[in-house]
C-alpha cells in the first residue's frame, strides 16, 4: 500500500510517500509560499538507497497546482518513485483542530468535511488550509481513499478535571472553551515507540512525554491514554516556545492594554511571535540560544534558565498527575538534539527517581535511547518522533480495519 502524507499549511504543502509493505520512504518534500511570485518546492526521491534532490522554484498559483507539481515529480521518467499516481492508494491529511468529535483517524466524507469546517473557529489559521489541503487531494486522486489524522484527538482521553478552565460553564457547553492540546499525533507516536523500545505493554506504563520543536508542549500518559497535556484552547499556553510565551498571567493582556495601549492584535502578536526564547534573548532557534549561552550571553543562559524551569515543573506536576512513573522522554528538535537542554530539566530531580547519565546523554544515536543511569527508577529516553510515519500508520490501520 501506498500512502500519501501531506500536511497544508496556508501557502505551503508538506508531504511525504510512504511504501508500507516495504516500510520505506519514496518520497519527500515541501513546497512553499504557494500564490507568490517567487514559489519553491524541493524535493526529495529515494531510489536505490540513493537521495535524489530536486529544487524548482516557479511560480505555483495555488494548492492544486502545487500538489499537480508533485504527482509530476513523483511520476517523472527516470526519477519518479511511481508510475501513475493511481499508484497512490491513499492519502492520509494531518489536520490540526478535531474538536470533541474526533477521538481517532477517520475516513474523510462530506460530513467530515463539515465538521472540521465546523472547528475552523478554534483553529482560524490552520483548520481552513487543511481542509483546501483535503479538497485538493479529493480532486487529483479521485480513486484514493482520504483519511484525517488530527492533532488533537490522542488528548480527548483527558479528564474534566484536567481539560475544564475555571470559567463559566456555559463558555464549555455553548462556545466549547477548554483545554484541547496539540502534538497528539506525535505524543501518540512516542509514547508507543517508547513501550515499544522497553519491551513492555504500553497499558502497563505511566510516561511523561516532552515534545521540543518550535512549538512545545508535554503530555501526561497512563496506560498509553493521555491524562492532561501543556497547550490548552490554543497552542500558546503551557512550556516556553521559540517565539511563544506559553503560561502568563491571564491578566497580563489587560495590564498591556491599560499600561501600554496595546489592542488585541498588538497583543496576540506580542504573546505568540514575540514571546518565548525570542523574547527572553532575541533568538528563537535553540541552537543560536545554546551557542549565544557558551558564548557568555547572559540573556541567553536566562532563557535557557526559564526555558528548563518551565518542563521542569511542569515534570513534577504530571509525576503528582500520574501518582508513578515508568519513563521520562524527549522528542522533537530540541528533545532528540540538544543534550544540554535535557540536563537542564532533569537537573535537581534525583529525589524524585530523575536522573541523568551524562555520557549516555550526549553519546550521538539515531534510534531511540536511554539516557538515564544503570537501575534508575525512572527510564529516561530519548525517542525520535515521527508524525509523518503515525498518520500513514494510522491511516493503514484504518483501511485494514483496525489492524
Ligand atoms: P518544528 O516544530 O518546526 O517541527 P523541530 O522539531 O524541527 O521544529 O525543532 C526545531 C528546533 O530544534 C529549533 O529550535 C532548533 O534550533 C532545534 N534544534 C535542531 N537541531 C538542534 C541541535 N543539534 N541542538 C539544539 N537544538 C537543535
């Protein structure tokens, strides 16, 4: 079986062609700023074991011309990775926002359609790309069945306790104001990987998973079902991000606009493109953070700080979640890269069965790995994430009927 990942942003197309039976990549790409002059895709074709890069920068007008683009990279003699994009037998959709209703992948029809039109109003900027993500596939492989994987259905198992805001109950029941988190595709997928990597049932196993990218959030999980998670309404509360403040005072945007006379848009540009490691130091990119840090910038080593501190509570408050814990893991960008990140937030935990082997920590490995010392209490790993692979997983699994 074949399958088509793609994940559309509002100018950009991100996918991947996996071949399931042989467990491979054929191919991957991105194309972006879709509708400007100045357009590029590139592109990656596995053939032979070898990498084969294509870079094409030309004007794409619009998601079907760009997704056009790619059946012609993905078919072109010589280099294409099939023959016919009726090769493709299914195409599975990363959709951010499901909402309650979706707790798990489903097949695409116009009801579905409707229903993540329905959430476009929790998710404004990435729900409607997705859905011309999903109406262009619909169109370029009529014969492939269309699945959606959404970003917030592994934390519908989170409890009223955890997913509920102290507001009026009516802004839940009428206008469904709660905590609904993000990156589920990804805490789904490490949290298996890690039972997996272990050797245990994940039904046995109380895991806190911490998901480090440019985004970031963390995710509490008992028997492989999440019990609460970082992000809430919106993917900005919860860790400190690249350009995201996560948790703050919820009066802070009133403090802004009395003191400062800032409006609502000044002030959501404030908290989510001008907060976070930007905000503290100037740089979002953990690596320029790091390097900033060694190099004596005191404001760096701050945010690295506040950074840290920020999981590192946030550790303790799913430990208290969970009342045990199995395995501590890190994923993503900065949680499968930066060793010193990791130390950061374990530092001071042993107490609590937390630790650290500082060779294991910075010995260089691909695959999934312990970091934590002989005996410990508490598996600390780190675990590679893959949302790419879960969705054509999930989208197999799907079309088998559940196997
Ligand atoms: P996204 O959320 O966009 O998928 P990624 O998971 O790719 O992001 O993570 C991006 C982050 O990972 C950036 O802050 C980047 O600096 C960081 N990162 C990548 N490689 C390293 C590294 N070797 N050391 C420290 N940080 C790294």
């Amino acid at each position: 079986m074949r399958i088509l990942v793609i994940n559309t942003g509002s100018s950009s197309i991100k996918y991947q062609l996996f071949d399931m039976e042989r467990a491979v990549i054929l191919a991957s790409g991105l194309a972006e700023r879709i509708g400007e002059e100045q357009s590029s895709l590139r592109h990656k074709a596995f053939i032979d074991g070898q990498e084969r890069l294509g870079q094409y920068d030309r004007a794409i007008a619009d998601h079907h011309q760009g997704l056009d683009l790619i059946v012609e990279l993905l078919t072109a003699p010589g280099v294409g990775v099939i023959t016919h994009k009726s090769d493709i037998d299914a195409v599975g959709h990363r959709v951010v926002h499901g909402g309650e209703r979706f707790k798990a992948p489903c097949l695409i029809d116009e009801a579905v359609i409707a229903a993540i039109e329905e959430n476009a109003a929790l998710a404004p900027l990435h729900n409607p790309p997705n859905l011309v993500g999903v109406r262009v596939a619909r169109q370029i492989f009529p014969q492939a069945a269309q699945v959606a994987v959404f970003d917030t259905a592994f934390h519908q198992t989170i409890p009223a306790e955890a997913f509920l805001y102290a507001l009026p109950y009516e802004l839940y029941q009428k206008h469904r104001v709660r905590r609904y988190g993000f990156h589920g595709t990804s805490h789904w997928y490490v949290t298996e990987q890690t039972a997996l990597f272990l050797g245990r049932p994940v039904e046995e196993l109380d895991i806190i998973t911490v998901h480090l990218g440019n985004g970031a959030s963390m995710a509490a999980v008992r028997g492989g079902r999440c019990i609460d998670t970082t992000m809430g309404l919106t993917p900005l509360e919860g860790l400190v991000m690249g350009t995201r403040s996560g948790d703050v005072d919820p009066a802070l945007p009133f403090f802004l606009a009395d003191q400062l006379g800032l409006g609502l848009k000044d002030i959501d540009r404030l908290l989510n493109k001008e907060s976070g490691l930007k905000g503290l130091c100037g740089h979002n990119d953990m690596r320029q953070v790091i390097e900033a840090s060694h190099n004596g910038d005191e404001k760096a080593a701050t945010a690295l700080a506040v950074y840290a501190y920020r999981i590192k509570k946030y550790i303790g408050a799913y430990l208290a979640a969970l009342g045990r814990l199995d395995a501590l893991v890190f994923t993503a960008g900065i949680g499968e890269n930066a060793p010193q990140v990791r130390e950061l937030c374990c530092r001071g935990l042993e107490g609590l069965g937390i630790a650290i082997d500082p060779a294991r920590n910075l010995a260089p490995n691909h695959g999934p790995r312990l970091i934590s010392p002989e005996g410990a209490l508490v598996q600390v790993l780190v675990t590679p994430t893959n949302e790419e692979l879960k969705i054509a997983q999930e989208t197999r699994k799907l079309l088998n009927g559940g196997r």
